[in-house]
C-alpha cells in the first residue's frame, strides 16, 4: 500500500514535470492523479498482455505517466474554467 502511494506521487510528479507551463495543484491533487494514472496505466497494461495492474513494469510504469499527464491537463482545465468563472 505505501509501495502504490509512493508509485502515485511519483508518477504524479513526473507529469507535472513533463506537462508544460505553471499547474496550480497541491500535493494531495498531484497524488491523486499519479493515482488514478497509475491504475489507468496498469490496466490498459493489463490489457496488452504484460502481466497484472498490481504488477510494476515499464510498459505500465510509462502508460501511467502518460495516463496522469492527459489528467493533469483536464484537472488543469476545468480548475481554470472554475477560476474564470469567479472573476
């Protein structure tokens, strides 16, 4: 369990690195979406055959990164339009 939170914070951080520009998420926020990332990524891993989602390997560890990076994006999107809306 401590193994996937520090799997999830780290993936998280590696899309907050590669997505471009300033996001405005804390720490929970960037946990929560290597998170989910990284179950996305397990599975679709899963999926192509590659082993278990519980399973850490490269294809999964990379699908994951990209998983948490498309959700970083939509995170920061709709913070945005929420933001926009309050001015």
């Amino acid at each position: 369990m401590i193994g996937f939170l520090v799997a999830g914070l780290v993936i998280g951080a590696l899309a907050r690195l590669i997505k471009p520009g300033k996001q405005n998420l804390g720490l929970l926020a960037t946990l929560g979406l290597g998170l989910v990332g990284s179950l996305i990524g397990g599975l679709i891993a899963q999926l192509l055959g590659t082993g278990s989602i519980w399973e850490l390997n490269v294809l999964g560890f990379v699908l994951a990164v990209v998983a948490a990076v498309f959700l970083v994006g939509t995170a920061e999107a709709v913070a945005g339009r929420s933001h926009a809306r309050q001015r």
